[in-house]
C-alpha cells in the first residue's frame, strides 16, 4: 500500500474506531443502566410492601418520632463524604492515590460528624419537644459513619460501570433490612423497627462494598490530590447539603410547629411520594454523570445526550406523578387503612414536587459531570431563600397540606426554571428542548382531566383507583405516544402470523 493510500484511509480507520467506541460506551450505559434500574425498582417495591405493612402496625406517633431522627441523618448525609463520591467518579488522573485520598478525608470527615450529632442530640430532641428522640438519633445516626467508609467503594464500582456488582450488593442487604424492620415491629419496638432495619440493613451493604472492592478501602493521603478534590469536591458538598436542607426544611416545621403526629402523617406521605423519585434519579445517576463526564469535551454531543434522557424522563414520569396526585386519597385509605387519610391531600402535592425533582436531577448531573458544582451551588441557595419563608409562613397559617402546596409550589416557579436556565451554561440549547416537551405537557392535562371526571363519577375508593388509573395510562399514552398506540394492534397482528407462519413451517 503506498503513503498516499494509507493516508486516504486514515479518516476511515478513525471513523470506525470512533463508532466501535460510541457502540461501546452506549453498550455500556444501557448495561448499567438496566441493573440499576432494575434492582432500584425490586427494591422500591418490596420496600412499599414493607411500607404498607408497617402502616398497619405502626401509628403516626411512631413515624413522628423516627422522621425527627431521620431529618438530621438525612441532612448530614449530603455532606458526609465531603463530595469524594462524586470526586472520585470524575477524576482523571490516577485513580488509585486519588482514591485512597478520598477514603482519608471521607472516613474522618464522618466520624466527625457523628461526634457533633452525639453531643448535641439532647438539645435538638428537647428544641423539637420530642425527648425520645435523643436515643434514637444517637443510633441511627452511626449510618453516617458506615456511609463514609463506602463511599469511595460504591464511587469507584460506579466510575468503572460496575453496576451489576453494586446491584447485587444492594439485592443482598436488602432482605436483611426488611427483616429486621419487620420482626422489631411486630415484636413491638414501634419506630425503633425503623431505626433497627436501616442500621442492619447499611452494615451489611458496606459488608458487601467491602468485599466488592478491595484494596480500594485501604486509606491514604496525597496533598495534591486532597487539594484538587477539595477544590472540586467542597461547592458540591455544600450544594448537597443545601439540597437536604430543602428537602427536609418541611420536616423540621412540620414537627417543630405542627408537631409529631402531624409529621407522622407527612412522612408517610412524602415516603409514598418519593417511591418513583428515588428509583428513578438513583439509576440514573449511577450512570450518568461518568456518561456526562466523558462527552464534556464535545458540546454538541453532550447537549443531544441531556435533551433526549431529559425528554424521556418527563415522558416517563408524568402518568406516575398524575396518578399519585389525583387518586392519592382511594389509594393511602385501601392499601394503608383509613387511619392514613389525613396523608392523602398532602401526597397530592407532594407528588408535583417529586416529579420536579427527578428533572432537576437529570440538570443537576449535567452540571457536575463538567465541574459546574458552583452553578448548582447558587441555584439551590436561590431556592432554599425562597422556601424557607414559604414553609414557616404556610405551618403557621395553615396545615400540612398548606406546607406540602408550598412545597411544590416553590420547586415549579422557582427550582426548575432556575435549573433549566443554568444548564444553558453547559450548551444545552432550551429553545429545541422546550418545544419537545409540549405534547408531553398537553398529554399530562387531557390525562388529568379525563382522571379528574372518572373520580367524580366513580362510587367506591377501588372503583376510582382502578378505572382512574386505567383512564389515566390510556389518554396519557395515546397522546404522548401516538405511534405506539395505533401501530402497536397492527404489530401485535404481524407478529401473531409471523408465529403462526414459523409453526407451520416446523410441522
């Protein structure tokens, strides 16, 4: 072959090259992806039969007193790897120093934040007029500590698309904490059952993770490395922790002003609301923040990416968040009981929030895949100034529906609009995404409506949780998915015959 030949086929070679990667990488993700969500929604559903359960055995008070626990476990969480996880998964360097950096700063970091909680939970149990509370903080709060020995494992198996192995872990824990939650409650430990499942239930995951990865445990430190990652790393942690602090401001109002059976109420609530949410936001953020990362030097590309996931995702999440917002009262007095009912106006909006929350997610990963963890920073400082406010003014004017309408209310015309506006910064063109998401839009009205005159006309809870939520798949569907809807019979059809054919042949 001579010199002018080889070089003609160069442009071939690397465009080959460059589809085997692009094939690779989709492969990949789609992988991933699928056992994410997979195991993310096995374990959603048996953890909302475990839910249902314990409603039954357990009363408000109970969850009152543990949702006051769970609000600082929940907040502190968010700052307790210091960002190493996210870190971590986007470091290009060498992993192996940066990683046992990160275990360093993750582990003491933890067990510093659980001496703070220690000490002062007889002052923030006494402040929220719930003494019981003190033990039960105490305890609970040692997840923290099993939280910051995972985190660099659970970053690095994510880093590497390891996760069918991060799955399986999960699927293994998972048994044990259902377990243990179910046999301290019907033994009557009231909410330490909670407390006593999510302890057992985290030991065995980072038992797990500890097996999973290693000598990726082993700690370590490296001064540039630290400095980097701290750098990057210390804005997201802070962004984090103002995300926890929204997302759990309504508990301490609720329980501050409002009290422990109210809070009962608006944790069961706002738990039924979160089932979609988690399932979905944590398998894909397992993926794709390194899938995010790796396209940051291709604009374009990464624009296309975050316009089709975000497309889907609305797509995806509307009927869910339509049907839970619409039919929460049927649906909480059937499968919880009628002592449950107080939960059902504040689920309806609750379910508005969770579906903000999921698109927001999908922004917010963007966003840190390229290193814009200030971007994130500011935006979520911007919405907690707004909600704050809201919250205090709402529980003290109103109930906790007027707490859960401020809610979500605060995320529509404040968070989202604020999200979106900064993944411009990213390259993402609004202009094209916005006109994409009006048939989803107007599918999620018609839905509403034709779900709104099913309950008005329907008789008994069941009735109206049955034909609503049939009413409200179907013209959802066939106006957010016109194709498959009237092509789906005709498909159906040729592949009855092609069957029928293939039978007939074997004969």
């Amino acid at each position: 072959m001579s010199v002018s030949d080889t070089l003609t086929s160069l442009p071939v070679i690397r465009e080959e090259n460059e589809h085997h990667v692009e094939s690779g990488r989709t492969t990949r993700v789609i992988r991933g992806l699928s056992w994410t969500l997979g195991s993310q929604l096995f374990s959603r559903g048996v953890n909302v039969l475990m839910g249902i359960v314990l409603a039954r055995i357990l009363v408000p008070e109970d969850y009152g007193v543990f949702g006051l626990a769970l609000l600082v476990v929940n907040i502190l969480i968010g700052i307790n790897d210091v960002g190493m996880t996210m870190a971590v998964v986007r470091w290009t360097g060498d992993i192996r120093v940066a990683a046992r950096t990160a275990v360093t700063l993750a582990v003491l970091f933890s067990l510093g934040l659980y001496a703070v909680v220690y000490v002062g939970a007889p002052a923030y149990a006494s402040y929220m007029n719930a003494p019981d509370a003190t033990a039960m903080l105490r305890v609970l709060a040692l997840v923290l500590v099993l939280d910051g020995i995972t985190a660099v494992p659970s970053a690095i198996l994510i880093r590497d698309f390891q996760q069918p192995r991060l799955a399986r872990a999960e699927l293994l824990t998972l048994p044990v904490g259902v377990g243990v939650t179910l046999a301290f409650a019907v033994g009557g430990a009231g909410g330490w059952s909670l407390v006593a499942g999510q302890l057992i239930g985290n030991v065995t995951m980072a038992i797990a993770l500890v097996v999973l990865a290693g000598s990726w445990l082993r700690p370590g430190f490296d001064a540039a490395a630290a400095k980097s990652m701290i750098v990057f790393s210390l804005p997201l942690a802070l962004t984090s922790l103002v995300e926890y602090v929204l997302l759990n401001a309504d508990y301490f109002i609720v329980g501050r002003v409002l009290g422990t059976v109210s809070l009962g109420f608006y944790v069961l609530a706002f738990n039924v609301s979160s089932w979609p949410v988690t399932a979905v936001t944590q398998s894909i953020r397992r993926v794709s923040i390194s899938e995010f990362a790796a396209m940051q030097d291709s604009p374009g590309q990464l624009d296309k990416a975050f316009r089709s996931g975000f497309v889907v995702l609305v797509k995806v999440m509307l009927p869910p968040i339509i049907g839970l917002s619409l039919l929460s009262g049927p649906f909480l007095r059937l499968v919880f009981g009628d002592q449950w009912a107080p939960s059902a106006p504040v689920l309806a909006w609750l379910a508005v929030l969770g579906g903000v929350r999921v698109a927001q997610g999908l922004v917010f990963d963007v966003l840190v895949s390229v290193g814009r963890s200030m971007t994130t920073l500011a935006v979520k400082l911007v919405w907690l100034v707004a909600l704050a406010p809201a919250l205090v003014v709402a529980a003290n004017t109103g109930d906790i529906e007027t707490v859960a309408m401020a809610h979500a209310a605060v995320a529509v015309l404040v968070s989202l609009p604020l999200f979106l506006l900064a993944s411009r910064q990213v390259g993402v063109q609004l202009s094209v995404l916005l006109p994409q998401l009006v048939r989803p839009a107007v599918a999620g009205v018609c839905a509403g409506a034709a779900g709104t005159l099913v309950l008005l006309a329907a008789g008994s809870d069941l009735t109206k949780l049955l034909a609503g939520g049939v009413v409200i798949l179907f013209v959802y569907t066939a106006i957010a998915f016109p194709g498959l809807m009237w092509t789906w019979p005709a498909d159906a059809g040729r592949h009855r015959r092609r069957r029928r054919t293939r039978r007939a042949g074997h004969r």
